[in-house]
C-alpha cells in the first residue's frame, strides 16, 4: 500500500513539474515580442547588419524578440506569403501597389488585434485607406533610422519600436545617427567618406596621394552606400583608378541634380573629360538638356536587378523587362554604349536569419568598360582629320533596288552629313566631289551587295 502511495506521489510531481515548465513555456512564448519587416530587397542586407548588431548590444532583449524579414520581390512573386498573425510590429516600405492591395485583410486583422502597422514611402491611397495606424508624423524618429540607415540606426530603429509600441520603456535607445544622403564618395576617404563639394573633395584627393596627371572619370551613382550595398560602385572607382585615370564618385537622387551640383560649373561646362552613369533610367527634359549642353560621352554602366549568375547562364542577356529600363530610356537622354558592371546575389545571413540580396561587380566586365572609356578619351584628343567614320544605309533585299535609309533619299542625306563632316575638320579624300550623282555611281560601283545570282553586276 505504501509504495502505491509513493508511486501517486511522483507521477503527480512529474506532473505539476510538466505543467510548470508548460505554463513557463507558454508565458515565454507569449512575452516574445514580434517585428515584420516587408521592404524592397535591396535594403536587406543592411537591415541583417542591423538585427545582428542589436543580438549583440541587447543579447538578453533578443532573447525575447522575434524579427522576420521579407522581401518585396518575394511577396511579387507570391514565393511567400508573411504571416503577420501575431506580429506586435508591421513595417512596409515602399512596396509594390498589388501587394500593398493583397495584403489589405492581413493588415485589417492585424490592426483589429492591436499591432501597430507603421508604413513609410509607397503610394499615399494606402495611407488615406487607412492600411497604417501609427502617424510617423508624430514618430519623427521613425524616418529618420530609416533614411539615414546603416547598421546602427536599423538596431537602434528595432530598439525604438520596442520601446515605444510595446511597453518596454526602460530600454536605452540611441538617437538617429546622421549619414549623408548625398555628395561625393570615395572609399579611401576618411570619416563618413562623403564630401559636401568637389572643392574639398579635389583637396583631399590631391593631399591623398591619388591625384594624377590624367583626364578625369565622373561616376553618378545612387546612394547605395547607407545600405552598405555599393561593392558595384567601389570596383568601378578602383578600376578607374587602376587604369590611370582620375575619378569623382556623386551618390544621392535625381542624376540631373547630382549632374548639375557636382559635376557641372555654374555655367553648364562639365568638370570631368566624360562620364559613366548608373542612373538617367527615367529621361526629363532638363536632364536631356542638361547631357546635351555638357558635350560630353556619357557612358552606361548597367547594374541588373535579377541574380548575375542568371544573367551569365543565359543565352539572351538582359531580360526583356530591363531593357527599358535599362538600355532604352538612359538612350533616350544621350547616353551610350550599355555595359553591364553588376547584378544580385542571393544567400542567407546565418547570424540574422535574414535572406539578403546584395549587388555583385563583374569585374571583367568593368575592365571593358574602362578599356571603353580610355578609348573614348583618346578619340576626344584626336584630330578630327585622323578620325574614321563608318557611315550605314540599307541594302537589303541585295540589289540596286533597294538602297536607302528609313525612307530617306539616301544620296542627299549623304551629301549633306558629308558636308557637314567636311566643315568639321574630317579628311574626306583629295579633290572628291560631293555632288548626289557622284555619291550615287560610287555607291552603285561599290557600295551594295550583289547576289549569286547577278555576277556581273
């Protein structure tokens, strides 16, 4: 009887034990706070810097707060779906207008149970339809974390947002750091690596060490260096270098403004011998303006928004969605000679958990379009009448017939480019006339295709 009794007496120990330890569990699960971050995907990797830094400075405040990440292509592409069924935070940014549209349920339930749903950039229609219910106006902070950006201010944003929406107000949390949002970079440069003007960036580029006696490269460049995601614009800047030439870096938005400020004199003339664009992808009219005015090759160096290694395995290139983008709109405000210098990695930050997407250099890429550029600077030095010119027109289907260009009359659109090129200072042979029918018998002599079946001709 005894030893009955006893044997009572453990298993319900163990029970109330188990019990304890479920009841703990559960208190546990539930004092975890949950933050969503859905953002483009070229912010992830300085938002998994910024969830790193914070394990590290508030490892026992991590301990008990969750941070998902997804990322808007994925959510484009319906790859996954978020769950956001006990998030306590919500942060979208800048998000495709489908998605935003998609997710309108999930954010109704999530702000029926008291998450706070924060958005900032994107479209205004979602704010009016009231997706978000925290006012950012009132949160000045919010913004500032976030444009600013870099490590420190995503650590101390998810610091912020807890403190603030959910209750734990004892935690210590940094103000904004500030970053430059724009001017000119160099990654040997000291500090921020950011100077305001191009006077106290050719001072230090000269006491540095890096000022040669040779033509010089401008580079207008978006601001990719707040989210850490500028190794495309670093390999540039040191190929250039490399290849003995001189280099201003602008960062920041719009390409016109950066032109103008940084690049141009107050009188339109440009500072730089030519320039290499990753940016003019939407032409205006000042910009196009401003290009035409400046007289200058303006290069474009194209930076894909798909995984390099795609674009390296396929037998097409580019993909038809970025070719407006990214060849034919930037040839619409003057540029020339697309070259592709860059494109996105894919792989998974073990610290964070954070997929990341990070833009990659291909470096032998980037070689070329330097080799382009010391080309291009040798033909502007070059004298027009040791220039070559290769002039095409249209001779197909072969035969006499159809000799042309788009409609035109081929022979007086010559005679007129011809005399043009004359004026201008290009050797166009001795004592050759420029009359439409000399034009005409030196092309129909040769100057057009002939075919199998007409020998003689």
């Amino acid at each position: 009887m005894i030893w009955r009794k006893r044997f009572l007496a453990i298993i319900l120990n163990a029970c109330i034990i188990t019990v304890l330890m479920m009841v703990q569990a559960n208190a546990g699960a539930l004092n975890t706070k949950k933050i969503a971050f859905l953002i483009p995907e070229s912010f992830t990797k300085v938002v998994a810097e910024g969830i790193s830094s914070f394990k590290e400075e508030y490892p026992q405040l991590a301990k008990k707060t969750d941070v998902m990440v997804y990322l808007g292509r994925d959510l484009e592409q319906k790859a996954v779906k978020p769950d956001l069924s006990d998030a306590d935070i919500i942060f979208l940014y800048h998000l495709n207008y489908k998605v935003m549209l998609n997710m309108e349920s999930d954010l109704k339930m999530a702000r029926s149970r008291g998450a706070r749903v924060i958005g900032l950039g994107g479209y205004d229609i979602f704010r009016v339809k009231g997706y978000y219910n925290v006012d950012v106006a009132k949160y000045p902070e919010i913004a500032a974390y976030w444009e600013y950006s870099g490590a420190e201010n995503v650590k101390s944003l998810i610091a912020y947002f807890l403190r603030e929406f959910t209750g734990m107000a004892d935690i210590t949390v940094k103000p904004p750091i500030k970053m430059p949002l724009e001017g000119i970079y160099h990654p040997d440069a000291p500090g921020s690596k950011v100077f305001e003007t191009l006077e106290s960036y050719l001072k230090w580029y000269k006491k540095s060490g890096h000022l040669k006696d040779a033509p010089w490269v401008g580079l207008l460049a978006y601001n990719t260096l707040k989210a850490n995601d500028n190794m495309v614009e670093i390999a540039i800047i040191r190929q250039i270098e490399k290849g003995g030439l001189n280099v201003v870096c602008t960062i920041g938005y719009p390409a016109d403004e950066m032109l103008q400020r940084y690049l141009l004199n107050k009188d339109g003339n440009p500072q730089v011998d030519i320039i290499i664009s990753l940016m003019f992808s939407h032409p205006k009219e000042k910009s196009v303006k401003l290009l035409a005015n400046a007289n200058i090759p303006i290069i474009r160096a194209v930076s894909l928004y798909n995984n390099i290694e795609d674009w390296k395995d396929s037998s097409q290139g580019i993909e038809p969605f970025q070719l407006a983008f990214q060849i034919f709109l930037p040839e619409l405000s003057g540029l020339i000679e697309p070259i592709v210098v860059g494109g996105k990695r894919t792989f998974l930050d073990e610290k964070s958990g954070v997929k990341v997407t990070e833009r990659v250099p291909v470096n032998e890429r980037i070689e070329k379009l330097v080799k382009r550029i010391k080309s291009w600077l040798r033909l502007k030095n070059l004298p027009n009448g040791k220039k070559r010119i290769a002039v095409l027109y249209y001779n197909h289907p072969p035969g006499k017939h159809n000799i042309g260009a788009s409609y035109l009359d081929l022979f007086a659109s010559l005679k007129k480019l011809l005399e043009s090129l004359k004026g201008a200072g290009y050797f166009l042979g001795k004592d050759i006339s420029l009359t439409k029918e000399t034009l005409q018998d030196m092309i129909m002599m040769g100057g057009r295709n002939i075919s199998t079946w007409a020998p003689g001709e």
